[in-house]
C-alpha cells in the first residue's frame, strides 16, 4: 500500500491536568517553565455503570445530560517488545476518530515526567532541562490528576492522511511503523544517541488496536467526557471495560471545586471506583 503525502500542516493538541496540592496560579510559575493546564479523570464502576450490552446505562446519561449517540475511536501504541520508549517516558500514539474522514489519523508523541510527593515544580524543572520548557511551542503541557497520583506530560499531535483506509481502520503494521518512524519529533530523535527511537519504530510492535466509546455532556455547566474502553482481559479471551470521566480546565480553582464536586456526585450514585488511570499501561501489557 503505498502511502499519500503527508499533511503539511501539523497541530500540536494538548490536555490540561489538575494537581492536589499545588494551588498557585498559572501566571506564578518562574520564568522559563512551561505552564501546564490540567486534566481531571474519575473512573466509574463498569459493573454498575454499564448495561449488558456495555453501553452506558440512562441513568448516567440523563444525569449528565447526554446523548444516547457516541463517538468512536481506535488507537493503538508503538513500542518495542521490550517496552523502551515507554521506559524512558515517551508513548507514541496512531488515534482514528469517527469524525475523521476516512484516511485521516493522528499520531501524538508524549513525554511523562513523573510528579513526586505533589511537587510540580520539580517535574518541571526536569522537564525544562529536557527542552519543554516555555520556549517550545511544539508541545503542550498537561498535568493529569486521576485518583491518587499526577503526571506532566508533554504531546505533541500530528495529523496526515493514508490512502487506502475506510472507516474505523487503522493503518496496517507496516504503514504504522513507517508514519510514526517518518513524523518523529526532534526531542525523541534525541532522546538518546544515533538511531534509538528510529529504529524501535521501524520495527515497533503495535499494541492494539483497542476501541472506545466517547459520550459528550456536562457538569457544573461545564464539558464533560465519559469514555468506554474496550480492552482484551489478561487471558487473551474476552475484554474488560475502562469508564472514565475527565474534563479540562485552565484555573486550578475551578478544576479544583469540578473535581470534588464530580466526585461526590459519583459516591453518592455508587458510581465511583477508587483507582488511578490504568488504560495505558492495560493495552502495553495486553498487546
């Protein structure tokens, strides 16, 4: 299959997070950091939350005023067997949206710094010893907050077209390699010496494809997102199911009172599952 031109066009798409414990403002930050916005993600009991048929029931869509119509999406990661991209903090994503035409995909590259004890700064000031600092305009920064731990992140989204593809699909192995391979950005060509992360691309094993389910709706007067992720079980027979809620928001204050809100709205409707973001980490084991 022979692919088409490359877009010229590139957009950078970034997330926002919240992080607990950390209430300065946006503008505080000192000079040459990034300034990270922030992501707020709940999961939701799927034994609870979920019909037979593994759609969200009409409870949780009436109280978040939801359309019974979805968003679909199919991703997939590139690593190697051994998980090296990964391990040294990068993920590289091929994401196919409904809403896209047929032979258009995404392809994001993220940089995870961890967050310790709460302290942003110091993953920030990692971060911009790195290069991701408030000088670059290729990547934005995000601050995910998800039960118990944070994560900045910095992704840099590309978009193109390749011939061939209907629907849902996804690129094949071979046109997924050779697209990651051809997009990589400058700070992962770098990452370490001569060919590293190249090389792991042009031969990258493809976690995935793995399907989810996006519904649309608000809380708080706000956007809300809830997500249902289809993943294969450990076993390699049959799948589990991911719920998870998230919105964005630029002022920590208003991410902050969002977040507890949510929280008690989904307690007191036995919605809640007490656990951290597990989706990434499911499909680079299970694929």
């Amino acid at each position: 299959m022979k692919r088409s031109a490359l877009l010229l066009a590139c957009a950078v798409l970034g997330t926002g997070a919240l992080l607990s414990g950390w209430s300065g403002a946006r503008t505080a930050h000192a000079a040459g950091l990034a300034t990270p916005d922030y992501e707020v993600k709940w999961y939701l009991d799927p034994s609870v939350v979920l019909g037979t048929d593994h759609k969200l029931k009409s409870a949780v869509l009436n109280a978040f005023d939801m359309p019974s119509t979805v968003e679909k999406m199919n991703v997939a990661y590139l690593d190697s067997d051994g998980l090296d991209l990964n391990g040294a903090g990068w993920d590289v994503r091929i994401r196919k949206m409904e809403s896209d035409s047929d032979e258009e995909f995404e392809v994001t590259y993220k940089k995870r710094y961890p967050i310790a004890g709460g302290n942003i700064q110091e993953a920030l000031n990692a971060a911009a010893a790195d290069g991701f600092d408030s000088e670059e305009e290729d990547y934005e920064a995000q601050i995910d907050w998800g039960f118990s731990s944070q994560t900045l992140s910095f992704s840099n989204k590309k978009e193109t077209e390749l011939d061939g593809y209907d629907g849902m699909e996804l690129p094949d192995n071979g046109d997924s390699r050779e697209l990651a391979e051809d997009l990589v950005p400058g700070k992962l060509e770098n990452e370490q010496s001569g060919d590293w992360a190249e090389d792991i691309l042009h031969d990258a094993h493809i976690y995935g494809p793995v399907s989810a389910k996006r519904s649309i709706g608000e809380w708080s007067g706000e956007e809300l997102y809830i997500e249902v992720w289809e993943i294969k079980k450990a076993s390699g027979s049959g799948y589990d199911y991911l719920v998870e809620a998230s919105f964005k928001e630029d002022d920590y204050a208003a991410a902050s009172a969002r977040r507890d809100s949510l929280k008690n709205k989904l307690v007191a409707e036995g919605w809640f599952l007490p656990q951290d973001g597990l989706k990434t980490t499911k499909i680079l084991e299970r694929y």
